[in-house]
C-alpha cells in the first residue's frame, strides 16, 4: 500500500513539475507591456504631444507619408481597471483610468483640473505573429492625431509641376504639419461600448477617432488657435497591416478568447481574424458578442 502511496505521489509530483515548466514569463511581460502601453496613451489623451507630418504625393515622385510624434512627462496615479488576456495569440489589453487634479501640459503649462477622470487602454504582446493587428492600430492613433493637428493648425503645402512638349515630367506635392495637441481622446473606449472609437475593419486595417474641444488648443508656439466652427471636434485615424509598397511580410491576426476561470479575464476584442467579424463598413466600433 505504502510503495503505491509513493508511486501516486511521484506521478503527481512529476505533472506538477511539467506543469510548472509549462508557467513562463511570456504572459507576464505581455500583460506588462499593455500596461505600460495604456500608460502612454493616458500620458498623450492628458499631457499631449508634439507631432509632425511630411507627405509627398506627386504623380512623378515616390509616396510617402511619415509622421512622428513626441511625448514626454512625469505622471502618477494611473490604475488598473481589467486586465484581458488571449493565451492562444499571447495579446494583454489594459484598462485603466486616472484623477486628474494639476498637471503640466506638452507646452510647459500647468492646468487645474477637478473632478475629471480620463480613461484609457492599452495593448501588448511578445510575440510577432499578433503585432501587426497592434501596429495597425497604433498608426491609425499617430494619424488620427496628425489629422486633429491638420484641422486645428493647417497644413503648408508645397507643389512644384514642369510640363515639357505637352508631357508632365515632374509632379511634386507635399504638405507638412507641426503642432501640439492634447486634450484628445478617443470617444468609447471600452470593448463593449456602443460605437467604440477603435477597432478594425472587415480588410483588417485599423481606424481610431479622436475627439477633443477646440476651444482647449494651442499651436506649437503656444498661441490660442482661434477656431470657428464645432466646439468638439471628430476625426478618424487609419492604419494598415502591411505594406505593400515595400512588399512587408504580413503576419497572423490575434483572436483574443475569454476563459472565465482565470483570474486575468479572457474576452474576443473583435480583432482581424476573431468571430465576430470586425465592425461593419461605417468603421463604428461594436462590442464584443
């Protein structure tokens, strides 16, 4: 009876080990990551940051589109809401919020908030395969920017055209933006809200919108932009997957799951290659089913 007691009991000694091994830090560094990720997009809805953009769309001349962002700050008091995690496609996404009260904005200006709370979230993962949905998704929040800067500030354009013996042989249009925006944020932002302002569409490129009130703004001088129209402006952001311009490889698409016995919450996000499809043509978000 003993030498059975002892064999049982290695045999679950040996599962427990197999299964201990199984426990890496993978899921650990993904979830880390999302909250750090979710730690910049508050630090940009609230503090902002300094962006510039340069196209080149000439009929003669290679497209391009670049635009870089900056964002610098101290800030503290950010928390946690929910934590969801897909252990299939190793994607962590990050709620949280923060209690604003003085902060110090990208121009160097202190600002009294009361009673305002700015929620946020936050994407990560540590494996290749499930970042180009979250790359997508990043460009699209740097464009969407772009284009709040472009509608506040304006854009200078620079154009440049020959035409020898009836033929075009040079065809230069650029444009160029630089301006500090914060106060935007993105409208709806849990993954069960109606009309989420993030999300994905059926080709899997992503789309983000911004909203922020046109009376808070200031150009990269910190001159008060005098703005006529809409008190709260609305603008979209796109991002794609792949670049089939320079013929990028493309990778597989997360499909985030729920597993409600874990502690860390498991929940379809809508993500390209998830069921339910990604929200329908009008780039509406929809909450997960």
């Amino acid at each position: 009876m003993r030498a059975i007691t002892t064999v049982t009991l290695a045999l679950l000694l040996t599962v427990f080990a197999a299964s201990a091994q199984a426990q890496g830090n993978k899921q650990l560094m993904s979830e880390r990551m999302a909250q750090q990720d979710l730690k910049r997009n508050l630090v940009e809805a609230v503090i902002g940051f300094k962006v510039k953009s340069e196209t080149e769309f000439g009929l003669t001349e290679d497209a391009k589109y670049q635009a870089d962002t900056k964002a610098a700050a101290v800030i503290k008091g950010i928390k946690v809401d929910k934590m969801i995690y897909d252990r299939e496609k190793d994607v962590a996404l990050c709620f949280g919020h923060i209690e604003l009260k003085d902060v110090v904005n990208v121009l160097g200006e202190r600002i009294s908030f009361k009673d305002v709370r700015v929620e946020g979230f936050g994407f990560g993962t540590m494996t290749e395969t499930s970042r180009p949905a979250l790359r997508a998704l990043r460009a699209a929040q740097i464009n969407a920017y772009d284009e709040m800067a472009t509608l506040l500030v304006g854009e200078k354009i620079l154009s440049r055209s020959t035409a020898e013996n009836f033929i075009l042989t040079k065809d230069s249009n650029r444009s160029k933006v630089c301006a500090a925006v914060f106060g935007a944020y993105i409208p709806n932002p849990g993954i069960g809200s109606p009309n989420r302002g993030w999300g994905w569409d059926e080709s899997g490129n992503a789309f983000v919108f911004l909203e922020m009130d046109a009376r808070k703004v200031k150009d990269v001088l910190g001159n008060l932009m005098v703005y006529k129209g809409e008190n709260i402006l609305r603008v979209m952001g796109r991002g794609a997957q792949k670049d089939e311009l320079s013929d990028a490889p493309d990778g597989q698409n997360p499909n985030l799951v729920r597993d409600p016995g874990s502690k860390t919450q498991y929940q379809d996000l809508g993500m390209p290659g998830s069921k339910p499809p990604a929200p329908p043509a009008d780039l509406t978000g929809k909450p997960a089913q």
